[in-house]
C-alpha cells in the first residue's frame, strides 16, 4: 500500500501556492519539510484558546497545558518506541539535543587518551560540538570513510572502535541520502563498550523508528523536517545514561531545590529542560507526530522509495553523463534524498534558474563540509523529496534543469 | 468541573489543623526528605524501623492542605503496623492517586480514613501534593532497610 | 494618556473565554503572557504560506523567510534601542540566554580566586547556570541582599563588587515586582571594572527598554512573557564581547569552514545560533514587538502602575491584616507583579479556590528559593497584571480570595 | 520577479569562463581567505603591494558564476592600481551592492566592467556572492599594511 499523494497535498496549504502563476515546486524537505493544517490548526487553536505556562501553575488551564506538553511527550515516545516518556527530552532543536549529548555526556565520560568515533557523513551538528569537546578534554576523533558510492566503508570498523568510549554517526546522509544499518552500527558499537549515539534528524521524519530495536543510547532529531514546527527538537536517550549525566542548562524547571551555596537537580525529564519549554511547538510537533502516524511511516517509505527510483531514473534519462549523482543506486540503501553534480555549472547557479521555476532545491554545503570535500566540491545541488512530492514535480525539476544546461553553455 | 467539597474532604481539613505525629526524631531514627518542585511544598519524615515494624515515625515540613493531611493521615496509618504493610499501602494509595504502579494493589491493608483523598484524582495538579509523602516515605523504608 | 483596556482585550482571543460560563481571569503574565491576534496570525500566515529554512538555501522562497527571520532580529534591536542588529542573538528562551552568557563569556573569563556578584531577588535561570561554572572554575558568588521592603539593599554594594569579574541581576523581580535602578547598577559594575548583566524577563514586556542609555553589556529575555510566542528569547550582548567569546552550542550555521581537524567560527550573530532557528517564532515574537511598539512601552507602564495601585489598594482594604502583600509600596518601584500571603491558608489552597472561579494565578516558590527563604515562605500567591488586565479583574480577584478565607476557616 | 538576464549579463559569464588573474603568488605576496558558509564558495586572494600600489593579484578558489566573474572583474580593476584607489573601489562597489558603508561612495575611480553587477542588487541572496571576494581583498590589504 502506498499513499495518496494528492490528498496528502491538499493538507499542506502553501503547496497550493502560486507564483506568476505557476506552482510551488518545494524540493528542500531535507533542510526542513512544509507543515499541514493539523499542525497549524492544533498551534493556532492552542493559541487561541488554551495557551498557558505548564508544569509551574496549578489552575486548571495551566494543568490542562501542561497535559497536552506531557502528551506530545508521551505520543512522542510512542513514535519511536521508547520504552519510557521520561526519556524525551524536549530540546530546541536536534543540534541542541547533540549539543546536550558531548557536553552532558561527555564531559563526565571523556578524557585525555579516550576516543570517539563519528563518520565522513556527519552533519556539522554531529561534529563540531564533539570538536569543540575534544579542544577541552584531550580525546581523540575517529573516522569511519566511506565507500565509492557512498556508504560507511565497515572494513576497519571493529579497528576504529578498538576502546572508543562513543560512536556516534547520522542514521540517514543528509546529502548522500545513504541509509545506514543503525542497529548494526549500535551493536557494533556495544561489543567495543562504546555508548550509540545515532542523529535521526534525516531518518525519523522518513522512515519507522524503534529506538528499541536498534539498541541505541541516545537518538537525536528535529521537529521541522518531519512535518513539525519549528523550535523543537527531541534527544531521546536510556534512562540509566541520561540519569547519571549532570545537567546541561540551568535555571528554572531542572532543579529541585537551589539554595545560595548550590543546587540540586529535578528527576527526567525535568532536569534536562531549564526554562519555559516550547510549549506551542510541542503541541504543533505532538499532531505531526498523528499526522505521520495515521499515514503510518512505512507507507511514507515507500512514497519516498517510488519517487526516489523515478527521479534517479529521470535525472539519468534526461542527462546522461551530464549528471553526476551522489551516493547509491541501490534504492534499498538510500532515501529520497538526491545530490548531484550537473555538467560544470556551479550548483549556485543551478539553483537560481531553478527558482525562476518555483523549483526549490538545495544548494550549498548542507553542513557537511568534511564530506564535501570528500566528494572534491564545496558544493552540490540537492534535491529531496518527501510524503507530499510527485512525480510530476521530478519532472519540472529536469525540465528546469534542461534550461540551466542551455543558459550556461550560451 | 469538581467542586471544592470534591476535594476538601472535611477529615482532610482536620487532619490539616490538627497533624498527627508531628515533629521529629533523633538518630538512630532514619530520615528522608521530599519537594514538590511545582510549589514548593516540602516534607521530612523520621522513621525508626524495628523488626520489621514501624516503630516510630514523625513528619515535619511545610505544605498545602493536601500534601499536610495526606502524610498526617499516613503517619496514623503505617505507625505500628509491619513494613511489608507500610509498602502495600504506599502501593495501593498510589493506584487510588492513578499513578502507574505495575500489578494489581494489595487490598487486605484497609485505607480508613485515606479514602477521603480519593477526591484528589480529579484535581490532577494536586496528585503530586497527595503522594509527595508517600515517596518519601518509601525512601525512608528504603534507607531503613540498608 | 493611558491605553484603552477593553480595545487591547478584544485581541486576545482567549480573553473571550468562557468556563461554566464564567469569563477567564488571567493573572499569570509574569509567568507567560496570552497573546493577540496580530501574533497569532503572522505565525499561522507564515505557515500556511512562506515556511521555508533561513540563512541556508537560495531560492526565493528561502530568501523571504530569511528576510522576515533577519527583520524579527532589526526589529527586536530596535525595541530595546541596541546598536546593531548583529548584536541580537537568538535562543530558545531567556534561560539558554543566560547560560550562554555564563558558559560563554564566563569559561573564558571566569577562575580561581575570581568573584560575580548575584543578588537574593534572582530568578533560578540567572542563579543556577553560575552555579555549575562556579562548581567547575572555583570561582566564588557574592550575594546583594534585601532590605525589608524588598528593594536591592546596596549599602554594600562597593565591597561587594570590589574585584568582582560581573554583576548579573534582574531588572524587575519576578516574585516582589522590585524595579531595580538599572542603570545605576550598571554603572556601579563598570566603576569596579565588572561587566554588567542583566536579566530582562520581568522588565522587558512591561516597560521601555534602552540598553544603550542603560549601559549594560548583557541583557536577556523571553518572548513568551511579552505577549509573543514560546520557544524563542533574546541575548543582547555588546558586540565587543559578543565577539571575543567562544561559541556556545555547536553545529550548522554557527561556523565559517569544518575540517576534521577544527572548525573555525562564524561571524555574528550566526556564531551563536547552531542548527535551525525558531524561525515562525522569530516571526511572532517580531509581530509581538510591533503590537507593543504601536501601544507604547510608556503606556504599558502607565497602565501596570494603575492597575498595580488600585490592587494594592483593594486588597488591603478588604483583608487588612489578614493579607501581607511582599516588596515595595512605592508603585515607582514596583511593578504590577504581586506576592502576597494570606492568613495562614497555603498559597497551593489559595489557588485552587481562586481556580473555581476562573481565577488564575500562581501559587509557589516561582523559581526564586533563595528569595523565598528570605521571606520565610516555602510559596507564595503571586497575581501577576499585564496590559489586557481590568480593575474588574482585580474586584474578582479579591472576592475569589474573601471565598478561600471562608472555606478554609469553616 | 526579474529575470535571470537581469542577472546573468553577457559580460558576467565571459568572466566566469575566462577568469583574469587567476592562480596564486609565492610569499612575500599576502595571502587572505574568505568563505561564503552560505553555498560554501571559497575564495582566495593573492597580493604583492609595493610602494602603496597594487603590484600584483591572482584569485584562486572555487565558486559560483557571480563570486568568480566578481572577483575576475575585481582583480583586473584593481591590479597596478594606487592602495587607496583599491579601497575606495571596495567601497563603492559595496554601496553598489546596498550593502551599509558609510558615507558617500567615492566615484573617482571608474567601475567600468564592474558595472554589470548591479543587476546582483535584485537577487538579494546573490549578493554575498558578488561581495566576497571583496571583503577579502579588504583583508588582504589589511595584512599587507601590517
Ligand atoms: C526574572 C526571570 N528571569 C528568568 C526567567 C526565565 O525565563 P524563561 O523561562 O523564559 O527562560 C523568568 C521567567 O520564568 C523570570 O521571571
Ligand atoms: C543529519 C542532520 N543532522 C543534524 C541536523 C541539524 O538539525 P537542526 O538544524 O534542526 O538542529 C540536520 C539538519 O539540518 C541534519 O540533516
């Protein structure tokens, strides 16, 4: 069973937006996707009707409140099949969450001589706060490389992860669109003693997740690229680690009592979540998740699994040579995430006839420096897909693409 | 919407004004200390635990009308009875409260007057000052059996 | 002039709020304030029409948003008269605003034998983030007390901030309504060569705010208490030293260039805002201050000062001595943010009975325990007014409260 | 919505495929970097600056068709030129750019091919493209009057 793209369409209101006549073609879901109106209406409802502080006040609209934040937890938790809610913790997003990971985590379990092992996919998200760790503690950063097309290179695995204390690496390439074999990795990870730590940001919104199933120890994702609002994120993680972590941010909410001369921490999820929560975009990530849930993810799988053959097959159809597409053909191993190489021209440029089409796409970086430079470019053009494209908008994506190659070769 | 009587209970009032087995206890007396973060309400029960009885037990702390008869009213309940007892009962407040706890609750410890707070359930806000006691208490137990 | 009340009430939906039939009394502002319309709407428009990643992708589309999420930031700047734009950071509330500044620029500038002066009227957020680099750096933390009725006792204030590397304090108190001589503060700070912080949450939605005529070098606050939405808050922080300080959090957007080897930073303010930003927040929090801006901040204040007044007034008249009312009588002084206990009913039972009538307030230790201490409380009731609030309200305030004087003395 | 004419003009894609000064100098030629972390381009800037005059430059790095022919145009407007007629260049083509300067451009120095870069001004996002290798030459005579 797939799912019916054009009503999905009709939920997503800017989808049916016009310029100079001619539709939106939004291909940047893997920077951050378009919400439908059971997210903006919960939000907007909430706003109107039931908007109050929660967990501090105790009238019943504050009660009420702090009901619907603990509920998107809850519902949050069922999403990924974490065995408790008091293991979300709700974050400002998931760079936030991995922040939270290195700097909590690691600060009570990293020292000179230790090590960590991320990968050459990583997202800035995923390095630079182990970087910035590393520069204080003295610990060391492994790399785990990649293969031609794409894929973690596994052949020295178990070398890298000889007395490496962490291993944390990304379950989907946000420009590759590689799928790595998260519970693979995890169990990997275990038989060295190493804690797994695996950013969701591009798999959760795309695919099923059971946190359980893969083993992991601490999971990272975002609310806006999986239908959500913006501001949110999630850090899931076992409660044993998260238990024995000091705190991250302090303030109000993560403690338990404060006196002059120091102060004592508050029970999870509590201690991981200092100040005013996002309470609004709780709510709004809270009908993102039932949106998700009621199409259920492995029908959004096989969405994306469709479109990406489609549009690999049309990109290779159109051009030929003339496009170089990263990563894997294997459909099985990649998500609808596409990054290409097309003839000489900078992918800046690209984008910007692109756009003269309304088509969206990604061109730069995508936080992946250390990647590209594996690829040999400092950028690449991106596009991705999700649970609201067609293949007619793969479509204007070639044909648009057809007119940079003209432009550009005048 | 409940109304107030719902959760006023007029014992619950009385053992507000008139605490039992206020105060505290010395060493070897055995302590342990609870907060509820959202009002501030704290409470300290001294517990001395002899073969397996609940010898002696006091309560001292500030707190709402609520959190106040609830650990009054569990002090009367759990003072010379068995520890085995004092833990069912902390059990089976906890399903009155609604709270998760796993199985079904040992009934053949009677509630008596902590029936009264059964109220509390439809103020959810006020759960956490009924059980506040309760927790700690299970602490103490916890520390009196080291 | 003052500001018309009931015309501002009409765009607060839930203001219109009706439970059992009985109008909402909201009295909670200071904790998280409702919200009008004018926000409400540009967040819903926003996402129904030009959601789109910022600072990231090039298409139209993405350079509108960024255009909006900038502008939120120039607007932001002008509502608290800072210098430049640049100089806007922002964060998910005014709690990370905090830690960053003491993370921050406190790791770089804060050691052995080193001194910050906080004072007993803070608030956890502006307590605890020093409290954990106190722990790590062995740094000590001075403390300005109170006087009896609740004003900054700075009789000491020059041997408190003798050596001190800071001073970081509250511009309004959160629990007594204290308004603290700000600029005085400031300039006491900068005479013993301490940097001056300020905590802004209380003062900054109620009064007008100019950090240059203040001469502070640090200035947090939250969105979500100045009638904007959750989920985003504000740093301002002199450029000077928002450039010398290290990153906080890192990740995408915070950084120039990654290598496996390091990163280099960004410029400012990206360098402080890792990952996806709160970007309809961004959105709503600019609404916000436009619909402030339009009412005048003076105004506000002329409002809070009535209203403060005629509370005060009314509930002394009717409890006398039943009721003791915390902090200043000097309304030039205080805000409209009342603590008060009454007889000897808990502040817990207050609120439940204040809550059957509809009546919203909040009852605790309002993430203040030292404050608290030093009032001999373990809670307080607070009614906290804003600019939607109604001397009506405050008449049912007072008979809700002649209630719970009965019922808890039958 | 302008057009990509507007912003592609002929002249641009002749200096994006015909790049002037292009490749790198040897110290005591100065040596600065810039980055746009928006599309990732990358540019460098080579510079020999004797007696107050711009010797020599070369450009090397990797960018867009804006941030390449920009930096072309540059290099050859700038090369054998007086030090203070380089800087008010920056200037000037900043303001062109609409990019806060203060004051009033100095238009004694020509823009001559320059020009056809104001059509960048419509296409906002563009605009740190055109400017980068800019600022980087100003940082580059920066180090260079060290
Ligand atoms: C004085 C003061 N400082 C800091 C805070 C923390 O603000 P937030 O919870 O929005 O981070 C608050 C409000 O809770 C406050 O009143
Ligand atoms: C793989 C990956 N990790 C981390 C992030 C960071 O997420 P955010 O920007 O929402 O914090 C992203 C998205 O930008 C991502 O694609």
């Amino acid at each position: 069973m797939s799912i019916d793209v054009q009503r999905i369409r009709a939920d997503f209101p800017v989808l049916a937006k016009l310029i100079n006549g001619q539709p939106l073609v939004y291909l940047d879901s893997a920077n951050s996707s378009q919400k439908p109106n059971a997210v903006i209406d919960a939000m907007t409802t909430f706003l109107q009707h039931d908007y109050s502080p929660t967990n501090r006040s105790a009238y019943t609209m504050a009660a009420h409140a702090t009901d619907l934040y603990e509920g998107a937890r809850a519902n949050v938790a069922r999403f990924i099949n974490a065995p408790r809610a008091e293991e979300v913790v709700f974050t400002k997003n998931a760079t936030e969450a991995l922040n939270l990971v290195a700097r909590s985590w690691g600060t009570a379990n990293l020292g000179e001589g230790d090590a960590i092992v991320l990968t050459h996919m990583e997202h800035h998200a995923n390095i630079v706060p182990w970087q910035m760790l590393a520069a204080e503690k003295g610990f060391s950063i492994r790399w785990v490389p990649l293969t031609s097309d794409g894929l973690l290179d596994l052949s020295n695995i178990n070398q890298l992860l000889a007395g490496a204390r962490a291993f944390s690496f990304t379950a989907m390439s946000n420009v590759l669109g590689t799928i790595n074999p998260v519970k693979e990795l995890c169990a990997l990870a275990h038989q060295h003693g190493a804690i797994a730590i695996v950013d969701g940001c591009q798999s959760v919104p795309h695919m099923p997740t059971d946190v359980q199933d893969w083993d992991a120890d601490f999971v990272a994702f975002s609310s806006h690229k999986m239908v959500g609002p913006s501001g949110i994120g999630v850090l899931w993680g076992r409660e044993s680690l998260l238990d024995a972590m000091p705190p991250f941010l302090g303030g109000g909410n993560m403690i338990s009592d404060v006196k002059l001369d120091g102060f004592t921490c508050a029970e999870l999820p509590a201690k991981f979540e200092a100040g005013t929560q996002p309470i609004t975009e709780a709510v709004g990530l809270s009908a993102a998740v039932d949106y998700l849930s009621a199409l259920g993810m492995h029908n959004v799988r096989a969405h994306e699994r469709d479109i990406a053959t489609y549009a690999i097959n049309a990109l290779t159809d159109a051009f030929g040579d003339d496009i170089v597409i990263h990563g894997s053909r294997d459909i099985e191993k990649r998500g609808a995430t596409i990054s290409f190489a097309y003839r000489d021209v900078h992918p800046h440029d690209v984008s910007q006839v692109l756009d003269q089409h309304n088509v969206c796409v990604r061109a730069g970086h995508h936080c992946a420096k250390p990647l590209m430079r594996l690829l040999g470019a400092n950028a690449t053009v991106r596009a991705s897909f999700y649970l609201y494209n067609t293949n007619e908008e793969v479509d204007a994506l070639v044909s648009a693409l057809a007119e940079a190659g003209d432009f550009f070769t005048l | 919407m409940p109304g107030l009587e719902d959760l006023y209970r007029e014992i619950i009032l009385d053992h507000y004004k008139n605490p039992r087995n206020r105060g505290t206890l010395e060493p070897p007396a055995v302590r342990s200390e609870g907060h509820n973060p959202l009002c501030g309400d704290e409470i300290e029960v001294f517990l001395i635990v002899n073969n397996d009885i609940v010898e002696d037990i006091k309560i001292a702390g500030q707190g709402c009308s609520i959190s106040q008869s609830s650990a009054s009213m569990m002090s009367a309940a759990v003072k010379g009875k068995p520890v085995e007892q004092a833990r069912a009962l902390i059990s089976r407040f906890k399903h009155m409260m609604s709270i998760d706890e796993e199985g079904e609750p040992d009934t053949s410890t009677p509630l008596g007057d902590l029936e009264a707070l059964q109220g509390v359930v439809k103020f959810p806000v006020r759960i956490k000052c009924a059980v506040l006691s309760w927790n700690t208490l299970s602490e103490a137990l916890d520390i009196a059996a080291e």
